[in-house]
C-alpha cells in the first residue's frame, strides 16, 4: 500500500510502501529518504495518520532504496482499515516453549 513518510515535525515526506503490515508494527519498503534508528515518524495512508518509531533499516543489496522496520506507538489506531488477528511472535513461542521444558526437566530432577 502506497504510503507518505516524514520525521514527527518536519515537512518534508517521503513516499513509500507497505510489505508487511500487523496490529502493532509495520515494514515499508521503497524509502529513499534518511531515517534513523529510534526515530519517530509520521505515517500518512488514505487520509489517516499513524505515529511510529523506527526499529531497523536495511538497504537490500544493489539497490538504493531501503527497507524500515517500525513499532505503532498507537497501536489502537486502524491505519489500514482492517484489524489483524492476534498472533503468538515466534520469539515469545519460542521463549515459551523453552520454559515450559526447563520447567519439565526441573520438575524431574526433584
């Protein structure tokens, strides 16, 4: 989804676009511009604004746009007018899942 960028403040946007969009963060594709790690952006889709704060940013190799990692700092906000499921991160599953087996073998070894 086509998407309009700029520094919280600033006047000067950058368009992008989404490639992969959930309830509590969002990759964009396609920047040129010159964000920052920890940077707090506005984001501009069909009229509504969002607030978001930049994770990472990549630049695929041999190509000069980028690609943007960013939290919702408003999560609650529908941005894209649809609601995501909830989903388990693979990390807290993950993490999860070698608890509960620390916890097996604990309980075991007593």
């Amino acid at each position: 989804m086509p998407v309009r960028l700029w520094i919280a403040g600033s006047k000067d946007s950058h368009l992008a676009h989404t490639l992969d969009v959930s309830n509590h963060g969002v990759k964009f594709g396609g920047y040129r511009g010159e964000f920052k790690v920890g940077d707090k952006i506005e984001v501009l889709y069909r009229h509504k604004h969002a607030q978001v704060r930049v994770a990472w940013i990549t630049a695929p190799e041999g190509s000069s746009e980028k690609q943007i990692g960013a939290e919702f700092l408003e999560p609650e906000k529908q941005v894209w007018g649809v609601e995501f499921p909830e989903q388990t991160d693979e990390y807290e599953l993950s993490l999860a899942s070698r608890l509960s087996i620390a916890k097996r073998i604990e309980s075991k070894a007593v």
